[in-house]
C-alpha cells in the first residue's frame, strides 16, 4: 500500500472492518510509504492532507477538529466517500475525534451494525450527548436488530435532542414516526398511535409513510384505520409509478421499489378483507361489498405482478446488451419491454442504440417509427439505453450507505 487516504478508506468500509487498530495502524504504515515514496497519486482534492508527525499536539487537535466537521457535512451532503476520506485523517491527528466516530457508525450501520453500535456510544458518551444522530442511529441499528425496546429508548433520546434542526428532512417528525414503530411493536399502544398521528402531520405524504401508518394501526388492532392508510398507500402509489412513467430521466430500481410495497400492501389488504369475509360467512347482507374489494384488490395484484416481472426481464436483457452490445435482437426484446412497462422514452433510447449498431435493419426502423417517428428519420446514434434493476432485485448505489437516516 503506497497511499493511506481514499483507496484504503474503501477497502477498510466492508463489514470485516477492525475499526480502531487498522485506522490507527494502517495509516501509520501506509503513510510513512507514502513520505517515502513521494506525493501521494491518489490523494483527494476535497480532503487536504494531514501530518501529524509535523506539528504540535495543539496543532493536530485543530486540525481534527476542522476535518471531523468537514466529514460530518460531507456524510450530510451526500458524498460519502468523502466524509470517510475526512473522518480517516481526522483519526490520524485525534483517534477519538467526535463528529469523525459519528460520521463511520453513520457509514458502517448497515455494514457493521456491532462496530456502528460500538462508535454510537463513544460519541454519545462525549460530545454527541446531546446531538440526536447518535441517538437515531442507534435506534435504527435495533429495530434491524428486532430489539424494539432498547431501539425505543434510543429513539426516545434522540427526540429529545432533536428541536430546531436545520436539515433537508423533518428530523423530529421522523424520529417520533420511529419511536411510534418501535412502540407498537412493543404493544404500546396509546403512545404509538399517538406519536404516529403526530408524526404523520409533520411529513411529506407519501404511499411509503402510509404504508408504515398502516402497520402500526395493525399492530394495535385499529383495523379500519390500518385498511384506510392501506388504501391511501395504495392510492399514492398508482401516481408515483404513472409519474416514473413520464418522467424519461426514472430508473428501474426506483420502479421496482415502489412495486415491491405496492404488492406487499395488496397482500395485506386482501388478508384483511378475507379475514373480514370469514366473520360475515352466513349472512345475507354485507357480504357483497367485501368480495368486491376483494375482486379489486386480485386485479390490481395481478396487473402489479405482471409490472413486477416485466422489469425483472428487462433487468436480464440489460445485463445480456453489457455482455454482447451488437446483438439487435437484445435491444429490440429491451424496447419492446420498456414499451410494456410504459417507459417508451428508454424504449426509443434503446432502439436508438440498435441503430447505431446496424442502421440498415428494417425491425429497428419500423420499431421507431411506431414508437417515434421523429426518431426514425433522425441521423445517427442517440441516447444512452436506461439501466435497469438486476433481475432478481433492485439495484442499490455504491456509493452510499444503505439506509442513509
């Protein structure tokens, strides 16, 4: 290893990560290599780089101090190879640097949920007392874990420290829907409920929001209010997915998350509504209505599993286009995929690409000028084919933490 700052920072984040003694002992050694070999190749240009050997003690607890910050906003902004790159040589000056330790259990919750867990109650223990996102990190790493009670009590914490917050998303509005979550699973009713009515006020209304309303009205027997957040959920989602649709710039995985939900809140709706079906067996009345909700909710379920496995098949054609992209036939079964889902813009795109391939094929020009017929008298390549999910699961991007809070 010749250089201690961002390659190392990505081999270090996997799951096996010995936290403290690889940052402390690593970057020693590899940082001496790189004195001795010259400049660094592959230093950051967002990260300047530090050298503690060089100044004073007072010196490099400054410099901790600026680079923990630093790696903190970057985590917050998004740019999560940077925060890594800022928490890691924050390290090299302090080993117990604050926003720094916060900072890596933010990035290895997901990975490393015990290491995560270890560096929340460092930080929570010093300067992140009364800082919140030690507080929700923790609760996250518990609920994963099913242990709500101690994921209340966290949650509980971070509620407390998490008032007039300047961030992108309703920081306390969320916390409080968590804290509900944990508590109903709890079977802690009253406050659950009340905490998730409280919540849902504060926050965008989204089918994924309803979704979570529901659950916690199920879990503390509140069935006609579960059933009517279900059929709100459900509702939400039909115009999220009709606006993917219209939007050319949409991705597959974003498509595949939303159908995913939407199946597993039919399922929901159809076991209550069969459950409510059982208990009127024998009476002449009230029957009728229940098994037509029962008749929509079957065909809205199939129409959702035939979307579900047309982006599934467009995954397995995607990945056959990455293996052989002169192969015509791959992109016409993609665009003819891409049109049945309702995508026509990446349909077009694809055919596009097929002509680049071979622009005398008469499939690819009859295709465009079905689809696009300004497309088909066009000159030339054209636009990027779309990129869809892989075929057994939704695509999740690399350079961010899974679950991002």
């Amino acid at each position: 290893m010749s250089h201690c700052r961002t390659s190392w920072v990505r081999v270090c984040l996997p799951a096996d990560l010995r936290f403290w003694s690889a940052v402390l002992c690593a970057c020693a050694m590899s940082c001496g290599l790189a004195s001795a070999s010259g400049a660094d190749p592959a230093a950051p240009t967002s990260a300047p780089a530090s050298q503690p050997s060089r100044m004073s003690g007072s010196q490099r607890a400054q410099q901790a101090e600026e680079l923990g910050r630093k790696a903190l906003a970057a985590y917050d902004a998004g740019d999560y190879v940077a925060a890594a790159d800022f928490a890691d040589q924050a390290f090299r000056n302090r080993s117990d640097q604050p926003e720094a330790t916060i900072t890596y259990a933010l990035l290895l919750k997901d990975r490393d949920p015990r290491q995560a867990l270890d560096l929340v109650k460092k930080y929570t223990d010093d300067r992140g007392k009364r800082d919140y996102r030690g507080y929700e990190v923790g609760g996250d790493i518990y609920m994963k874990s099913n242990s709500p009670g101690q994921a209340a009590n966290f949650y509980l914490q971070a509620l407390q420290w998490s008032d007039n917050i300047v961030s992108k998303r309703a920081v306390k509005a969320e916390i409080r829907m968590k804290l509900a979550e944990a508590q109903s699973m709890r079977q802690l009713c009253k406050d659950a409920v009340s905490n998730a009515e409280q919540a849902v006020r504060g926050l965008q209304q989204t089918a994924d929001l309803q979704w979570r309303m529901a659950r916690v009205y199920n879990k503390c027997g509140k069935s006609a209010e579960s059933a009517a957040a279900m059929e709100l959920a459900v509702k939400l989602l039909r115009g999220e997915i009709e606006g993917m649709k219209r939007d050319e710039l949409r991705q597959f995985n974003e498509l595949y998350s939303r159908l995913t939900m939407r199946d597993e809140i039919l399922r929901a709706q159809y076991k209550v509504l069969n459950e409510k079906l059982e208990k009127l067996t024998g009476e002449k009345k009230g029957t009728g209505e229940v098994r037509m909700s029962m008749a929509r909710a079957m065909v809205e379920q199939a129409e959702n599993d035939r979307m579900i496995k047309l982006t599934r098949a467009a995954g397995l054609v995607q990945d056959a286009v990455q293996q052989d992209e002169k192969r015509i036939e791959y992109y016409l079964l993609l665009a003819e995929i891409e049109e049945a889902i309702g995508f026509r813009a990446s349909a077009v795109a694809a055919l596009l690409k097929a002509r680049a391939v071979n622009p005398s094929d008469a499939r690819v020009s009859e295709a465009l000028r079905r689809l696009n017929p300004g497309a088909a008298s066009a000159s030339g390549g054209g636009a990027g084919v779309s990129s869809p999910i892989p075929a057994s699961q939704p695509a999740r991007p690399t350079s961010a933490p899974a679950g991002k809070p």
